[in-house]
C-alpha cells in the first residue's frame, strides 16, 4: 500500500531532491527543459518535477536559456577590424536598475564608441551568447544586457566567472 504524502512532507520531500542535485547537475548549458527530461528519464513524475525545479530556481542554479541564435557563416567588412579571439578582449559586468550589463572592449581603458552588435565578430558574439549575454542588440555601444529571464538565477559573479571561463579578461577599471 503506497504512502500518500501531506503538502508539508511532499514540500520536504522535494526540498531534499534538490539540495541533493544542486551539486551533481551540470553548472553549464544545462536548462529547464534539459532538467525536466532528465528527471522524466529518472521516471520521475512530473508534479515532483516541477517541485524541485521551483526549489531549485529559488536556489539560484544557473539554469541556462535554450534560445538558438542564428549567425551568418561570415562576419561582415566591419567586423574584420575586431579580433574574433576571446582573450583580445576585455569585459566588466555592472549592475544597473535591478539589470545586469556587459560592457566589452579590446582596450582595458576605455570603450569603443563604434562597437556594436552589428560589427561584433561571431566568434565572440557566440561566447558572449554561452554566457547569458544577448547580442542581438546592444543597449548602448560597447554595451550588452544580460539575458533578462534568467536575471532571478544569475548573479554578477556567475556571468564573470563564465566569461573568464571562456577566455575574456576580466577588467573592473573599464567602467571607471
């Protein structure tokens, strides 16, 4: 005879799930819908699916977005003056109206007034995408947001520590 479990247990219950996979699940290209397929794979139902995945979300884990960007095979004329290697370039993330922005250039002093998504090589476009970063459109030259949806798990030190981790060199001068 199968147990039914009071709201307080259940909430317990899957508390626990989740604290136990905040550190086995992956940190990185590892989204919602990555996680629900897993625990369905773990013959999980899906009521305690979502549980946990609300635990989890209130955990902050780095869920990351499944939005596909398309690019060009080619950068454009304007963006051959740009390196396309991450370690060219330097970065700062600030905190602006509750928002989180990116600010990028391949000087660590100052920012390039001509920098935009439009000559942003792809190469570099692609990284910052791994990072949470839109590079659809820049907020202001030399100037990114990152990805809104995810700003109630993100926090200023997960973005740095995967932009370093892609190979950009993290300058906190650049917005002074």
């Amino acid at each position: 005879m199968s147990k039914i479990l009071k709201v307080n247990e259940m909430d317990d219950f899957t508390k626990e799930i989740a604290k136990d996979l905040f550190n086995r699940l992956p940190k990185s290209n590892f989204s919602e819908e990555d996680f629900l397929n897993y625990m369905k794979e773990k013959g999980s139902s899906d009521s305690i699916s979502k549980e946990v995945l609300s635990h989890l979300k209130s955990m902050r884990f780095p869920f990351t977005s499944k939005r596909v960007f398309i690019y060009d095979n080619e950068d454009d004329e304007d963006s051959k003056e740009y390196s396309s290697n991450p370690s060219d370039w330097y970065f700062e993330v600030y905190n602006y109206e509750d928002r989180l922005f990116v600010c990028l250039s391949m000087e660590p002093d100052h920012l390039d007034d001509d920098l935009g998504s439009h000559n942003l090589p792809i190469a570099i476009k692609k990284a910052m995408n791994e990072c949470w970063i839109n590079t659809v459109c820049e907020s202001e030259e030399s100037i990114w947001e990152v990805n809104v949806s995810l700003l109630s798990i993100l926090k200023k030190e997960d973005v740095i520590k995967a932009m370093i981790a892609k190979g950009f060199k993290h300058c906190p001068e650049l917005m002074d």
